[in-house]
C-alpha cells in the first residue's frame, strides 16, 4: 500500500507531465487509499506545498547536487522537491523522517544507484543547511522572486507598480496556506446540517465570513473522502469562488453560459441558485 509521501509524488508527476488540475490529481490520488486524515493531509500538504515552492526548491536542489537539476529523472526530481520541502518548510516532520521515507520510495520505484543518489543529496542537505540560502548580490526582483518561488519578470513588473516592500509581502501572502473551504448545496442540505455532520466527524467547522453558502473546515484532510461529497451534500470550493454566483444573481428560469468553464465549480453553484430550471436549451452547431 503507497503511503501519503508516495501518492504525493503520483500526483506531481501527472501534474507537470499531462498538465493535470492539481484539485483534482489530489482527489485521484487519495481515492481508493484508506488514508488516515493525518496522512492524507499530509500528502495534501506535500502536493500543494511543492507546487508552490517549486522554483525556490530547484534552486535548493542545485546546491546539493551537480550540473542542473532538469537532467534528473522526472520521478526523481519531484520525490527530491517534496523531500526538499518537508525539510525547508514543514518543521513538525523530523530530518530523518523525511530523508528515510525519501530512500525507501527511490528503492520501490528505481535501483539502488538511484537509492544512494537521493539519500546522499538529502543527507549532505541536513548536514549543511546553510547551503540552502540565497545569493547576497541578487537584485530585488530577483531575490524576491527566488525566496518566495515567484516569476521574476512578475516580481520586476510589481516593483515598478507597488514598490519593493509591498511587492514581497504581496509575495509572503500569495504562499499562505489557503483555508480548506466547501460550498454547501442548499438544494440538498442546510447549512446548519452540514456544520452538524462536519463537527459530528471531528472536524473543526464553521460558516464562512464572506460567502453565504459557505464553511471552513480545519484539520480535515482529505475532504473529498467525506459521505458528503460522494452525496453532493457539499463541493470543495475557495471562498472567493464562491462569490461569483452572487454577484450573478441568477435567477430561476435563466439562461446562464459559462464560458471557459473548468472543472465547473461555478457553473455548478449557479445551477444550485437557479434550482436546475434554467431556461437554455442546448442546439447542435451549425452544418459547417
């Protein structure tokens, strides 16, 4: 049975080969896996965290490891970047524990040649942990963009718009962990039912400020894997997202195009408002 870290690296990989939506690799990724919460948040944790610190953790990467980091394998330079992570950013998981679990994935999936490469780069990173800093010469854009994984052509184009100090604390709060949201489906289930059953399975519930249909769940893991969702009780949505129903305000018996839709989490919310009576009609395209 794979464990969080090694669905973790499933899911990266499909990620950056086949371009998969990241929400919904994770999904795939834990169906199927009878996870605890706490290793499914883990691996939830891992996705979206290498994800996001992905540049800042090549560049980690490089200092340990000769010629670029491109010219490893892609499984093996994605298990390095969840590795790399856990050892930077997550401070709850033990060196040890991460490099141990990083050397067992490598002797599953490859040779031990490939084993001992992975355990000496993450060894040598523990050991010397202050090769992992930053050059002292960079110009702003560029150590900005590099400490906080961001674009520098965006970093410099920002500088100009806002300043250098606003730009990197736009850039602190652009790689804040996003608070786990869900959008209720009031055509199957109240708010105060959903809170309720949340709460009943030992999650941290409760409504969310800005959006109506909304509920902030903390320390649930793998929302996806919750009754409520396979019942379409509720969806996994960002608070913002949620909003833009609203400001629709679409009413029973319209007709709503959604275009550019994907994967359909508002399309979804605007039939919830309209109660599935809209008034569209779907035509078969014109005989060219």
């Amino acid at each position: 049975m794979k464990g969080a870290r090694e669905l973790a690296l499933d899911a990266l990989l499909k990620i950056e080969a086949d371009g998969a939506y990241s929400n919904l690799a994770v999904n795939r990724a834990l169906a199927g896996h009878s996870l605890s919460r706490k290793d499914a948040a883990l691996a939830t944790e891992l996705i979206y965290g290498t994800i996001q610190r992905k540049n800042t953790l090549d560049f980690y990467i490089s200092r340990y490891v000769s010629g670029s980091p491109d010219r490893l394998e892609p499984w093996v330079l994605q298990l390095l970047r969840l590795s790399f992570y856990q050892l930077a950013y997550l401070d709850r998981i033990p060196p040890h524990a991460a490099v141990n679990e990083a050397v067992a994935v490598a002797k599953k999936r490859g040779h031990a040649g490939i084993a001992g490469l992975v355990n000496a780069v993450l060894r040598r990173a523990v050991r010397e942990p202050e090769r992992m800093s930053f050059p002292d010469n960079l110009p702003p854009a560029a150590a900005i963009g590099l400490a906080h994984s961001h674009p520098e052509w965006l970093v410099a184009r920002w500088i100009r718009q806002f300043g250098e100090e606003r730009t990197r604390r736009i850039c602190e709060a652009n790689n804040r962990p996003p608070k786990a949201a869900i959008r209720v489906n009031r055509l199957r289930a109240g708010m105060e039912e959903v809170l309720a059953e949340l709460r009943q399975g030992g999650l941290s519930a409760r409504p969310s400020a800005i959006a109506p249909d909304g509920i902030i769940a903390e320390g649930g893991g793998h929302l996806a894997a919750l009754p409520g969702f396979a019942a379409g009780r509720f969806s996994i949505q960002d608070e913002s997202s949620m909003l833009v129903a609203g400001v629709l305000a679409p009413e029973p018996g319209m007709a709503v195009l959604d275009m550019c839709a994907a994967p359909g989490g508002k399309t979804a919310h605007i039939a919830e408002k309209i109660g599935g009576s809209g008034g569209g009609r779907r035509q078969r395209p014109a005989s060219p």
